[in-house]
C-alpha cells in the first residue's frame, strides 16, 4: 500500500485502496466515448518467443475499452513478419502491425531521407517515433499510452492505471509516466535508475543548486520508466531521442512544451519485472555502459538548453560529487532490502557505481566535444510541413503490408 505523500513539482497518483480492474475499465469505458484511447507496443521480434509477450496479448485480449493498438516491429524478415500477423491476430481490438523492416516502410523512411528527416539510428526511439506518427496519421484516438514488450509480471492493470489520467476528459493532465518498484525475484532492480540517475541529479543539485529542471526530473519516481500515456496532441511537438536516452528526452520536451501542473505520475503495479541489461565493464558500446553514457549525455544536453554552461572541471566535480553520493545511496537500498528481507549483492551495486561514474565523465568530455549533436529525430509537426501527403502514404503503406502478407 502505498503512501499519499507529493514531492517535487508534478502531481503523484498512488495506489491507495486496490480498487478492482472492474471498476476502473467500467471508468475507462465511459472515458473512451469522448476520449477514444489507442496503446503502442514497439517490440523487437525476438520478443514474440521471449517469456513476456505472449501473456502481455493474452492480457489485452480481456481490455475492452481501446479503440486501437499499434505494434512498431522491428529486425523482422518477410517470414518473421507473417508470424507476427498471425501473432497478434487473437487481439479483438483493431490493430496493426508496422514491419519497420519491409520495402513500403523503407521508402517512407527515403522519403523522409530526402529532406533530412529520418531518424538516424536504429532502436526503440525510432520504433516509437513511427508508432505514434501511426497513431496521429490515423485520428483514431485521443489519448494514448506505451509500454514495453517484455514485461514478464504483467497484468492490464498496468495498462488501465496507466492510461486513466489522460484519458479522464474531467482531469486536466496532458502527459502521464507510470512508476513502480522493481523488485522480483527477492532482489531490488532497477540499477541505472537507483545507482546513476537519482544520485547523478543529486549531485547535479549540489553543483547547479538553482537550476529549475535538475528540480522537475528529481520529481519522478522512476524517471527512466519505459510506460508512459500522453494525449495525442501531444505527439505533434515531440522531438523523440533515438538513443538510450529516449525516456529522459521524453521528459525533457513535456517540460519545454507544458506547464507541470499539466504532467502527472501514476503507481501502475506492486510489482515489475523486465528483461535485463548486463553491466557491460568491458564494452561502452553495450547494455548497461551504454544506457548510462546515452542518459547521462541527455541531462547534459537538456541542462545546457537552460543556460548552465559546462567544462572539463565542471563534470570532473560532477563525478566526484556523484561517487560519493551514489555510494551512500548502496548503504540505504542495502538497509532497505534487510528490513524487507531482500537481498542486494553490495559488491555488485559499487562495481556498477565505479562504471557509472566514469561513464560520467566520458558523457561530459563527448558532450563538450560534439556540442552541435542532436540526436532528437524531428517533430510529426515538421515532418508533416515538410511533406504534407507522407502521412496518408504512411497508411497506404501498413495497410498494403498487411493485405498482401496476411495469411
């Protein structure tokens, strides 16, 4: 049971009294005659024989208020793209699938090619750009929500909590991010968050002690949450990063765009459980090196548009200031983990500090010296301006695909 307590600057809804899926669907039901709600789903196709994406359709197929569901897949042959027809075919909701592999979708992407607008790398930020460029181009839903594929303790509770505060045509929220505690199999998760992001925002506020968004991204709970729901007018200003820091720059272009009275987070499950990232010591090109140098040069970015200007001494008292603080943090999830009869593998948790901070350093030292970087793929509303049929050619396209490979 969670408390009632508000921090930071955005509004928390909590979990206070387990009401039933039935009465929140029955909610979500009467929402959806004024607000018709679509969900995204941007998966790899090896998710369709992973341990979570089966279960995640068979919960769908029991949500009865969604007008439309829209899978971006992605690294799909012809053959495997068949299969994911066929896959997700048992969903009763109107849906589609976009093959982001298939001829008609790569002459969409030339198109965009042609006038610098292509998202330039490949991942779950460009699956998610052309999901909800799907979404926007097809005027089915005024609301939508997105959450991964490989949540392995999935219930369509997550769903209904999640997508409810921007559904509800009474509140006023214009973007929602989902929290929950990761913790599963007797053990607390979760590394980047609890061991880089909270601690390096904390050191942040100690160097930067008046910046206005160190403040608003300390505010959430769990800021690098892959489930968040938005209203679709949302979708047409957003500038979507392609790398690791997609979540982060989520975050970042709600801010620039809206009043934080209008952003929310919502508690959507006890419980939640993914696939991991290994650690990757070795490798800056890999799992979890990776994402800490992506999300870490992202805050750097987005901290840089406010005004505060960066050096060499600047991040290396970053770093200090961080390593210190993240250290102290491993005491407190230790202690935290003791009472609740967890287990936390101390050695384990520093190894991931010392890399983290490094990777820091290695964050700020790229930032300052590639200043002109913008791995943010372009606004719907740009794109849009620039080729004002691409939209109607992006649906032709899927709805091809789909005739001629439907089995």
């Amino acid at each position: 049971m969670a408390d009632f307590y508000q921090n930071g600057v955005i509004t928390t809804l909590h979990n206070l009294s387990d009401r039933s899926i039935e009465e929140l669907e029955k909610d979500l039901l009467e929402f959806a005659r004024a607000r018709p709600m679509s969900l995204v789903l941007p998966c790899l196709y090896s998710e369709l024989d992973g341990p979570a994406l089966s279960n995640i359709v068979d919960e769908l197929c029991k949500v009865p208020y969604l007008s439309q569901i829209v899978i971006g897949l992605d690294r799909a042959n012809e053959a495997e793209y068949k299969h994911a027809l066929e896959f997700f075919s048992r969903l009763p909701q109107k849906h589609v699938v976009l093959w982001n592999d298939g001829s008609r979708l790569k002459n969409i992407d030339a198109c965009l090619q042609k006038q610098d607008l292509e998202p330039k790398e490949m991942g779950k930020g460009r699956n998610v750009w052309y999901c909800l460029g799907y979404v926007l181009a097809s005027g089915e839903a005024k609301s939508v929500a997105l959450h991964d594929c490989d949540i392995t303790t999935y219930t369509r509770e997550l769903l209904a909590r999640l997508i409810y505060p921007v559904a509800n045509p009474h509140f006023n929220y214009q973007f929602c991010k989902g929290y929950y505690a990761r913790i599963a199999d007797g053990s607390i998760n979760g590394r980047v968050c609890r061991l880089l992001v909270t601690p390096l925002l904390r050191a942040l506020k100690k160097v930067f002690p008046t910046d206005s968004f160190i403040e608003y991204l300390d505010s959430y709970r769990y800021s690098l949450a892959g489930e968040f729901s938005l209203r679709t007018d949302v979708i047409n200003d957003i500038r979507i990063p392609s790398d690791w820091g997609l979540e982060i720059g989520v975050l970042s272009e709600v801010k620039r765009n809206y009043s934080t009275n209008r952003l929310c987070q919502v508690d959507i499950a006890d419980q939640y459980d993914h696939k991991h990232q290994e650690l990757s010591l070795d490798d800056d090109n890999k799992g979890l090196s990776k994402m800490s140098i992506d999300i870490s040069k992202a805050i750097f970015r987005k901290l840089a548009t406010t005004g505060l200007v960066f050096n060499t001494e600047t991040f290396r008292t970053i770093k200090a200031t961080y390593f210190r603080i993240a250290l102290d943090f491993i005491e407190t999830y230790n202690n935290d983990a003791v009472m609740n009869g967890l287990t936390l593998d101390i050695h384990a948790e520093e190894q991931a500090v010392e890399l983290f901070a490094e990777n820091i350093m290695k964050a700020g030292l790229h930032f300052l010296d590639n200043p002109m970087e913008t791995p943010f793929i372009s606004s719907w509303t740009r794109v849009n301006s620039a080729l004002p049929t691409l939209a109607e050619d992006f649906l032709t396209a899927v709805d091809e695909d789909t005739k001629q490979f439907s089995s």
